[in-house]
C-alpha cells in the first residue's frame, strides 16, 4: 500500500492526465488529425523553449537528438569544443569521434563546469566551428552558465550546442535571447512524458551550417525531420501516443507558465538542499542544477541498502545513485516535472529514515521541517 | 502539477494496480469465469474479517447494506437499540423507522459513543432483539468499544448489526471471536475501491433471525443474496468492474496482512494527531477513531478557504469539513486505505500552510517533524 514515487533524474512521473491520454486508441499518423496534433505541440514545445526556432520531434532517447545535432551540424573542417565534466560529457566526446570529428575535449572536475571565459578564449583562435556543453550535467548534478557560454559564442561564427536534456522547462532558458543554436531535450524529465522522443530546436545560424555538410547518416539526419516539420509532418513512423502524450503535458505546462514552472523546481532544489545540510550532509556539486540534487552519503551507508531496501521497498521514494567514481558515494534527486511540495517533503522523511537505518545519528524530522519552511513560499 | 491526493473519510485513493484492472474490457457476469472470480473475492473478505460467516456483495453503497441488514435481520416483536452519537447513528434510527421498527434511540454527546455498560443494562429488560452501533462514527471521528458491546450482546439472545463502514480493514475487527452478527461495509473506504459496492457478513445466528421474517423488500434481500453465494453468484446484475478490482485490492491487503495494516493506520492516526496537539490544536472526539481524525480549527479558520483553496487548490489535498452543528468548525482526515507515510507527512505540512494562510501563528515544520517522528517506526 506504499505509493511509488520516482524522484530519479529521468524517468519521472507522469500526470494521471497524460497517462490516460495515452491509453486512448492508436490513429494513424499519415492524416490530417496527425497533422493538427503535430502542430499543435510544435508551438507549444517552441514556447517552452522561448524560441521561433524549429523544433524537431525525434522518436528516440534524449541522446539520439544529441547524436542529430553533432552529426549534422558541427562542421567538418574546424574543431569542436566537448566541455566534459561529468558522464554525458563524456557521451558527446565519443559521439564526436564516432563520427571522426575533431575533437578538443576541455574536462572540468566533476561539480563544476566549464566557464564562459575558458569558452571564449578557447574560441579566440579561431579553430572552432562549435561548441557542446551540457547545461545540467546530470551524474554530478551540476550547471554550467549557459546563457554567459551563449553570450560569448553568439559572436563567433561557431556554433552552440547545448544538451538540454535535464535543463529544458525545468531551468531558466531563453534560447532565441540568449542565442543557443541547437537545444537538444528529452521526454522523460520535464516534460513529464514517458521517455521515447527527443525535441531538438536548430537555430537558423546552425540550419545555414547544416546545409554545408552532407549528411553522415539517415534516421538522424535533421534535415529530413525539417522538411517534414514544414508540413507539420515527420518523415518515419511517429511515436503517435508519446505526442499525443506531448500535446497534453504542454498545456499543463502552459497553463501555469513556463517562468513559473523553473522557480517552482528552484525552490523544491533549495528545500532538499537545506534540509540536507541541516542534517549534516553535503552538497555535491560546487554549481548545483536546480534539476537534479547531488548529495554524499556520510561515512558507512550502503548505498543500495539505503536507496532501493528503504527509500524505495519501504517508503517508496525511488532516487538515483552516483556514477562512475561516485558510484556508491553519492545519491542524486530530482525536481523535475511532476514532483510536487507533498512529495518533497516526504521525500526528505524518507532520506532521513534512510540514513538512520544506515546508522547516521539523525534527529528525524530536523531536516523535514527545515524543507516545510522553504516550500511554504511555493506560489 | 500538483498530484491530487484524497484523505476525505471515502472516497480515498485507489492504486493503480485497480484501476488497471478496472479498465480491462467488460466480461459476462453468468459464466463460469465470474463465479471463480467471485469465489476468490469472498474467501478474501472473510479473510479480512477474520469470518467463517457469508459475506454478501451487493451493488450499492455501505447504506444500502447496512439497510438490507437493518430491514431483514431485527425481529419485528422486540425493541431495537440505535446508538446515535453522529450523523451515521442518525441514519440507521431513520432507516429503523422506514421499516417501522421500534426504536430506542440511544444518543450520546458527539465525540463520544455508548459504552458497553449501557448496552448492558438496557438488554438486562429483555426488551431487545437488536442492537445497531456505529463502530468508526465518521461525522465525529469517534470509535466505540465493539469488542466490548459484542461480549455483551453475545451472552443474549439479541443481534448485533455493527456499522463498520469505515472500521473494517482498518481498526482491529475479529467478526467470529468477538461475535459481532452483522457487519457491514463499503468498498471506497479501507478497500481501496471506488464507491459502489456494500459488504455484509451475516453469522448463524443472524440468519435464524432472517428466516423468521417476511422480507420487507426485494433488492435488499438478504436471503436472495444468501441463495446465490452458495453457487459463488449474484441474484441481480453485480457491478462486474468493481468486483474485479475487489479482488486485486484484497490480493494487496492479504499480502501485506491485515493486522499489520490495522497497525500501519493506528500510526498515522497517531502521528497527525501529535502533529496537530503540537500546533496547539485540538482533536474534536473524546474517543478518536484511528479510521478518521477530527481536529478542531482554531478561532477565525474560514472552514472552505482552508480545505478548498489552500489544501486542495493549492497543495493538492482533500480533507472533509465538518458535518451538522461542526460545519465550518472542524476538519477531518483519513487514514484509511491507500494513503501512505510520506502522504502523511506532507498533509500535515500543507496543514500548516494551511493554517499560515488563515493567519493563525504557526512554526510551519514543527507538526511535520512530529509526525516524521512517530511514523519513523512504520513497519
């Protein structure tokens, strides 16, 4: 009778709303209804993005429109500018050389991400054709300064790429102000959607680039999905149910305000994180996402014993661990999309029963009302 | 964004794994395939009633059952005692009347409930063929001693017909040990169901009674009903859907076992109760009801502000108000059925909120950490 709940950084929950919307019977994609549904999230998922850009709906994960963009859109006689500090950093370095790139990967230490200022002298050579950063960093639960990276590489000739993924409708972004080229997303974290389709914006600036490289592939290449885009259509089968999913999602988004929707998750982020320090424990990154929450484990917790026997088999609070070195020593919660002040606070009850399982002196509750403080001022 | 959750005393939450169940296409209700499934519901309620007795599903709510146990069990030629502490004791002196019963309407102050000391002495005149009790009073929140009445009532000739609408599968209730005749319920309480179907156990003795009186009426036969369920069937069109969701939701409770979710209700119970005194509030019953928790507001509390606009609109919990002369003076809880921990202990933080909103001087967190604390030892 435990009620499950994901605070994973993806998959998160999905409304009641869009479940049933996906449950309705399948029609078939080569219509006119189709075609009215497509347009219909089309300007939805561009208002979310605050952009007049075209966004592209991929039936696939979040790294499929990644792999779209580089592939596409990085020119091919220049270098490219991989900011790496965590593991989807890493991912776009080897999608870069998989496609034989040129590749200038600039790590940072995992908690902190590269700085506009390392961006701009790095393209004060002129050896860059495009940039890939990655605005929420999902395994250190970092973020890096998108909009002062886009300020710097808007006046170059090089292009921005931003993996979006855990950043899109949940942190604050403005891709046409801001001037972020290509904006990569996934369903199944803001958006509240099941995962399955990726949403990927190009900038005309990036469509110009596109244009000039033949492309290396087919089921990503961008411009197919842009000259069906123009008629409101795609160009192989759709995830029909996803965007049906899509269109509903939107407007729940919508009707509250997209603005709106990046202070809420601010404020739940600042909640854990509070309560957490009040409890003793720390943050892991050094420029936290407000999308995702990395805290470390104080000395003798098991990690699976307190993640899946006590936060998930008995209070039903699903979290992530860490990744890679952090593998064990960390455990990472989301904000995103359907979480909701209930939840949160809940979910610090449980993340402190967990750590008293875990032997942690604990004064239960400390850190619950230390939370409940905060979120009072969610509006 | 906001999940909604419902702690009203019934409805309460269904879990998904019912309401998948009940989105499955409709099947035929005289075939073998129903009588197996029903077979299986009914050994589940007798389980959850710690019976040997028939259990009887009729399709209507908990008052339609308790009316087919009020209007076939009590003998015609004798008194029958109606304890009436709350709006529920009220309904069965009007449903006594319909039939033309004679009443003794026993009151008690609302808050409290009759004792079995007074049901003692008024069966020592050997007036009586019945008692009816009210073992949850949901309008007040207050349980009465069952256990206690039925040792009473068992050593005479007289039937006892318990209201146990909100107490079965949520406060301690052993229907053959105790001796309790009839017992009635319904599914949107601590089944975890939608409203819709009525649950009437009926002991031997209950049913020698029955045999001696013309039914009355025909839908709310009881005997009907009996005749059925030998073959593991219905006398009249059942409502197929519930019945089947019925046997999921029992599949869940058996697992877990019933006492230990006695156990788990009593806690919750106990924890928002502790949350509430610690705010300076008081919980309205003299004998409280580990089903429902009434709490008084304090002074200028706008009853539909709080519980519409700040609990439910903004916070995404429902809780009834009040009924009767404490309309608009106090507002009641479940903890009945799928409502969990961390449901909980957000409530009593959107309490709080709640309270802040009608300017009442609260520390927001310190009932949250009070009930984090008890439920800590949820087991």
């Amino acid at each position: 009778m435990i009620k499950q709940r994901l605070f994973t950084p993806g998959p998160t929950d999905v409304p009641p709303e869009v479940l049933i919307e996906m449950a309705k019977p399948i029609f078939h994609h080569r219509t006119q209804r189709f075609k009215d549904m497509f347009a219909a999230v089309n300007e939805g998922l561009k208002k979310l993005l605050f952009t007049a850009n075209d966004v592209l709906t991929i039936a696939g994960s979040g790294t499929a429109g990644m792999e779209a963009a580089m592939s596409c859109a990085i020119p091919r006689d220049k270098k490219v500018l991989v900011a790496q500090g965590g593991k989807f950093g890493e991912r776009w370095v080897k999608v870069a050389k998989t496609y034989g790139l040129k590749v200038d990967e600039v790590k940072t230490e995992w908690g902190t991400a590269i700085s506009p200022q390392t961006v701009k002298e790095k393209l004060a050579t002129g050896d860059y054709g495009a940039v890939v950063v990655v605005y929420s960093e999902t395994s250190t639960a970092t973020a890096c300064d998108l909009k002062g990276i886009a300020e710097v590489v808007k006046a170059t000739d090089a292009l921005l790429i931003a993996d979006c993924i855990t950043a899109a409708g949940t942190l604050p972004l403005k891709v046409d102000e801001w001037g972020v080229d290509i904006v990569a997303s996934g369903s199944q974290k803001a958006f509240m959607l099941p995962p399955g389709l990726a949403f990927v914006s190009v900038s005309p600036k990036a469509w110009a680039q596109v244009e000039k490289i033949t492309p290396p592939n087919f089921y990503l290449n961008l411009k197919a999905y842009r000259k069906s885009l123009a008629a409101n259509d795609v160009p192989y089968t759709p995830a029909v149910t996803l965007i049906r999913g899509t269109q509903v999602s939107l407007d729940m988004i919508h009707k509250i305000g997209v603005e709106k929707v990046w202070a809420r998750t601010a404020l739940l982020a600042r909640a854990l994180r509070e309560a957490m320090k009040a409890q003793g424990m720390s943050v892991f990154s050094k420029q936290p996402s407000d999308s995702v929450t990395g805290i470390v484990y104080p000395e003798g917790v098991e990690d699976k014993t307190f993640r899946n026997k006590v936060l998930r088999d008995k209070w039903g609070a699903s979290v992530a661990g860490g990744q890679d070195f952090m593998e064990g020593k960390m455990f990472r919660v989301s904000h995103m999309g359907y979480v909701d002040p209930l939840d949160t606070i809940g979910l610090v009850a449980a993340i402190e029963y967990g750590l008293k399982a875990c032997n942690v002196p604990v004064q239960i509750g400390k850190g619950v009302a230390v939370a409940a403080d905060i979120i009072k001022d969610w509006a």
